[in-house]
C-alpha cells in the first residue's frame, strides 16, 4: 500500500482497481534518534475509526487495531531506530487508508533503509490515494531504477497512468511492459481490461 496487495503494495491497489473495474473493477521528516511515535488518537478517529472501532463521540476504543499501534510505539519508544517496527506501523496505517500517517511511517523508514524498492512503491501508492500523483510517479520511477524487474512498481505506475492522470498511450506503453514480465498474471489482465473500458468511457 485496493489490487495494491501489501506484501508488495501490489494489496491496496487491487482494492482501489477492483473498485474501478467491479464498479465501473512518521510526522514530517522524523527527528533523529525520536521515536517514531504517530499521534493515535488523532488518526484512528480521524482517518481510521471504522477500522479501529472509534466510538460515535471520536474517542477511539481500545481493540485489535489500537492494541497493535501500542505494541509498535512501545517497541519504537525502547528503540526509535527499530525499521521494522516503523514499517509494520506504516502498513497497520496503510490498510486503515489513513494515508497521512502511513506516508510519515514510510518516509521514516527510508531514512533508515533506504533505496527498498517495495518501501518505495508503498509509499507511491499512498501518495496516490492522497491525489499525488506526480509524486507517486517519481517514487516508482526510483523502485523501477533501482529493480528494473519490480513488477509491483510499474504495476502501480500504470494505475496512476491511467486512473490518475488518462495518460492513456504511456499506460498502454506500460502494459506492454507488464505483459512482458507477466505473461499470464490474471491481475495484469484485469488492469488491461480496466483501462480500455476507463478510456472508452472518458
């Protein structure tokens, strides 16, 4: 991070792609050495309240979601250099959609690793459920530099392409180049289908 599955950000993609085709289918730059604590309250009621159970009046409940989130902060309170503790918070934000919050934990975590083609692609996907599009482009641009054979990326770049920007012959361009990869990926297939009937009813 929906066919944007999360492993790969391929998770949240695919939802977002489904629905396009089945309907029609941590804080600004982390200071250093702080931990990487993300303001709970604010996102789940905010952003994420379905997910997390926040009560009617906008104070969170404690469940699955939250108990997570605290289990990360106490790792990243003890350890704010912990990468994997950042990335598990980001996805946790990730398949809540709470965009804001997910992209924070992403950028963080590639100042601590950078150059992870898969961190990179998350984050493009995020910056394009936030309307980014641009800059959800030059994140899988730098995965797609760094593994030019990272499917996930130029899947998802051609998502933007397309349902983003109607930059059809660069999405068409990117099909070629996906089929190549994947020849008999289903996924491809459906996104192929997704963007001939977006561009004929555009």
């Amino acid at each position: 991070m929906n066919i944007f599955h999360r492993e790969s950000a391929l998770s949240l993609l695919a939802g977002v792609l489904i629905g396009f085709v089945a309907a029609y289918f941590l804080f600004e730059s982390i200071a250093e050495r702080q931990p990487a604590r993300i303001p709970m309250e604010a996102a789940v009621s905010a952003q994420a309240g379905g997910q997390a159970g926040g009560a009617p009046d906008g104070q969170p409940v404690e469940g699955p979601f939250m108990a997570q989130v605290r289990r990360l902060e106490e790792r990243l309170r003890a350890n704010p250099d912990d990468a994997d503790a950042v990335h598990e918070l980001s996805n946790l934000y990730f398949d809540a959609q709470a965009w804001d919050f997910a992209e924070q934990g992403y950028v963080r975590y590639l100042q601590l690793r950078p150059d992870d083609p898969d961190v990179l692609t998350e984050l493009g996907v995020t910056l394009y459920n936030q309307g980014r599009f641009e800059e959800s482009l030059a994140r899988f641009d730098r995965a797609q530099e760094l593994s030019p054979d990272h499917w996930e990326s130029l899947f998802n770049r051609t998502v933007v392409l397309a349902f983003g920007m109607a930059r059809w012959d660069d999405a068409e361009e990117m099909m070629d180049r996906l089929r190549t990869l994947r020849p008999d990926s289903p996924e491809v297939e459906r996104l192929a289908t997704g963007i001939e009937e977006r561009k004929t009813a555009s």
